[in-house]
C-alpha cells in the first residue's frame, strides 16, 4: 500500500505540474489504474531515466509511477531506469536512448539523486568563475567575470551539468523534465544494504548551508523549468533565452508556460 501510494503521489506532482499543463483534462475511459485522460499526451514518445523507482524490474512494488502515467495518459513510455543508478549512471542511460531511439523521443523524464546522496558524492559546484576580456559595447573590450559549467563527475552538481548538457545537445527540440530526489525512509534492501531515514546525513554530515538552499525557482525563461527542485543555484542561471546555449548551469525543458516556480 505505502509503495502504491507513493507511486500516486508522483504521478499527481508529474501530471499536474508539467504534463497537463495545456489546460484542463477530460476523464474519457477506464483503464487498470483510472480514468484515462485525453491530452496532447496520447499517443506521445515518453523516456524515463533514473533508480530504482523507474527501473521496470519494479523494485519493491508492482507498478512504477510512469506506468501510471502511460496508463492515465496513454503515451508510450520508455524505461531506462536502473536500480542502484546515480547520475553518472543516468548519463549512460541517456546514451543508450540515443542509440536505441535516435530522436523519436518526445519526452524525457528524469527522476534521480537519491544514490548520489546515499553514496555521500560530494556537492561541488556549479560553476567557476574566471576573468576574461569580451568584446562589449561595439569594440570596446572590457575584463568581465565569466561562469564556465562544473563537469567534474566527482560531484553532484558536476554530474548533473554532464547529464544535462548532453541531453540538450542530442535531444534539442524534446521536452526534458527532472524530477527532485523524494524524501527517505528507513529502508532495508538484503545484506549489508541498510540505509537510514533522512533525519540522519549521509556521509558527508550535516550540510553547512541550512535552509537557505531550500528557496524556490525564480521565473524561467519559457522553455526551460525544473519541477521540484529547491538549490538556488540550480533555478538561477539557466540556458539564455537568447541563445539557447548553455551558460552555466543545468537546465530542463519542459511545457511552454510561464508562472511556474
């Protein structure tokens, strides 16, 4: 039960926040999990990438959430998952899509983190910042600080750089959605693998931030948002609205609306 409410969970934050976005939704069949709902999601290419929770061997329960969402939604959805993947394993899964599907994919989904956090990867960076002269105000040069992206796959924040910055090279006019880690429980897979509940830090100990990492995303440009993530840094140097062009810092494309956080 506690598995399957979890897997609702997702699907309602998924469904709600990013994949109905276009309006509202009409119940029109039943299917095995509920009402199937007409959106311009029928019939759509879905990939998913991530652990466990999206591994299709279902690891510990019988349903995963995009199953529910292939099911309310009708698309077809793609699992890439693999239990036990952190970011760098999401890399290869991203690889292995591009080889399989090419570019027919319409969606990606990531849902991932939560094995870097329990293997105490270090946070790192986002970028590094360095002084260059640029061309400004016609020829005028001035020395102005430059950000260059973090691609150290030691790190967290790294990986995800590496991840990202290869999605939006091989899959530019996909939609690409990131889902934040969920909170942890106590859990006991077999053997030595005990993880403990989140009141107690990873290997890395208590983060010296505080609060003040958990802040909600600024405005985004329209193309780019990130569902449920709560770094600032992360939400605040996204690919330049102008360009395209990664400046920095992760981005994720998802729906063309504006308002979100």
């Amino acid at each position: 039960m506690k598995t399957r409410m979890m897997g609702l969970l997702a699907l309602a934050v998924a469904a709600s926040s990013t994949l109905l976005a276009d309006g509202a939704s009409v119940p029109t069949a039943e299917t095995k999990t509920g009402p199937m709902i007409e959106s311009q999601w029928k019939g759509k290419k879905v990939a998913y990438l991530g652990d466990s929770i999206t591994d299709k061997r279902h690891v510990g329960t019988t349903s995963n959430y995009w199953q529910y969402l292939d099911s309310y939604l009708g698309t077809e959805a793609w699992g890439y998952g693999i239990n036990g993947a952190d970011w760098n394993g999401v890399l290869g899964q991203a690889q292995k899509l591009k080889a399989e599907k090419g570019d027919s994919v319409d969606a990606i989904i990531v849902f991932a983190g939560t094995n870097d956090y329990n293997g105490g990867v270090p946070l790192g960076d986002w970028w590094s910042t360095t002084n260059q002269l640029v061309e400004c105000w016609g020829k005028k040069m001035e020395v102005r600080a430059r950000r260059l992206p973090n691609l150290n796959q030691g790190t967290f924040r790294g990986r995800i750089n590496v991840v990202l910055d290869y999605l939006k090279t091989n899959f530019p006019r996909q939609q690409i959605i990131l889902l934040a880690p969920i909170h942890r429980g106590y859990a006991t897979f077999g053997g030595g693998n005990i993880q403990p509940e989140e009141s107690y830090p990873n290997a890395r100990g208590p983060c010296a931030h505080g609060p003040r990492h958990r802040l909600s995303a600024p405005r985004l440009s329209r193309r780019f948002q990130i569902t449920g993530l709560c770094d600032q840094a992360i939400s605040s140097h996204f690919v330049a609205p102008q360009t395209g062009h990664l400046s920095g810092c992760p981005s994720a494309t998802v729906w063309p609306q504006t308002g979100h956080t």
